[in-house]
C-alpha cells in the first residue's frame, strides 16, 4: 500500500453543495473527487495545500484532531483535509501520498505537486520524441535531432515561470542520445532534470549581537 501514486484522503464524511441541494454525510470520496477537480484548474508544479474546495460546506466532526493529531496522520501518509471553521471551505493540510510514511522528507517520491510535475515533464518531453519513431533512420544527424527537440522543450518549460512557484522544470540536460547496444532499431535518451520543491518548513534563528 506504500506507493508513491496513492492517495489516501482523511476527511471521514463531508457536505456537499450542489446548486440548491445539499448533501450532509456523504463518504469521503467526495472530497478527493472535489480535490481532483481542484487540480485540473492549477499550475501542474503548484502546491496544494491551503486551497479551499468550492461545493464542500463541511466536515463532519471537523475539530475532532488537534493540529499536532492532524500532523501525526498525515506523517502517517495521509492526505489530510481541514478547515478554519464549521462552513468554510475545506483544505488539503500535506499534499502527501502513503509512501510519505516510509520515506518522509523525500518530495521526489511523496508530495503530490513534485510527483504530478514529474510525470508532466516526462510526459511533455515523450510527446517532444513520438513523432521520430517509425519516421527516420538512425543516422549521426538524427542524434543531433533528437538532442536539439529534447533541449529546446526543456527550454520551454523553464520559461514558464509564474511567480512564487517558478516554472515547471528549473532546468535539465541531456546526458546521452545513442543507438542501444541490445537493438539496432532503437535510441536511447537520458535527461536530467531538476524540479522545484515544495516549501514546507522556514528555520529562522534570532541572534542577539
């Protein structure tokens, strides 16, 4: 169940509004299904913490955990939702999935912007290199090519910056583009990349001279 692609959501039961009707009780997936809505409307790379969800009046028995209860839960490796008060908006407290309760403190692998971003930029830089396959031969200009369309998309997604959370990669390089030694009909491409990370915690020291 440790996996670093699964969420599991702490709300117990919620309220749910949908035009004139409201639902009270309803199971937890509704939240989770709100959350994900949430998503789709946000910066791929943007933390989700802290961002209320529209059509969720309540949680039931929302004041049931103190926040150092709430913190114990979600180092457990829960994502755990919470709100200011009874009708407002609920909240992601650590956007973290069940691998966080064995591996805390890597975001690479437990926080879900990290690992959405991730998967984006494989996902972008994958789509940059479909278009070759089947296409050319495995020429010396193809590696050129290839090498060139995989810089020039990680260029593109470091200019994407948007304030206070950057840009989606930080930067990358490409390592290697060369023919497999297993598979005269494939080429081989490694990238590395740097992601940004969520900031979660703020160390002030106060030293009196």
């Amino acid at each position: 169940i440790a996996s670093k692609r699964l969420f599991l959501t702490f709300p117990g039961a919620c309220t749910v509004v949908s035009g004139d009707s409201e639902f009270v009780g309803v199971p937890s997936y509704y939240v989770s299904a709100a959350f994900s809505g949430l998503m789709t409307r946000l910066e791929i790379h943007r933390p989700k913490n802290f961002l209320g969800l529209t059509g969720v009046s309540g949680l039931q028995d929302f004041s049931r955990f103190s926040d150092d209860q709430l913190d114990q839960i979600s180092d457990a490796g829960y994502l755990v939702f919470q709100q200011e008060e009874a009708n407002s908006a609920p909240f992601c407290v650590h956007q973290i999935n069940t691998y966080h309760g064995i591996a805390a403190g890597t975001q690479e692998y437990t926080e879900l912007s990290v690992l959405a971003n991730f998967d984006f930029v494989s996902r972008y830089l994958k789509e940059v290199l479909d278009p070759f396959a089947g296409t050319v031969n495995i020429v010396p200009s193809t590696y050129g090519v290839i090498q060139a369309s995989l810089e020039s998309a990680m260029d593109n997604l470091a200019s994407r910056r948007v304030s206070t959370i950057g840009a989606p990669l930080i930067s990358g390089s490409v390592e290697f583009v060369r023919q497999a030694s297993y598979d005269s009909g494939t080429i081989e491409a490694n990238v590395i990349v740097s992601l940004p990370k969520v900031l979660n915690k703020i160390i002030l020291e106060v030293v009196s001279g």
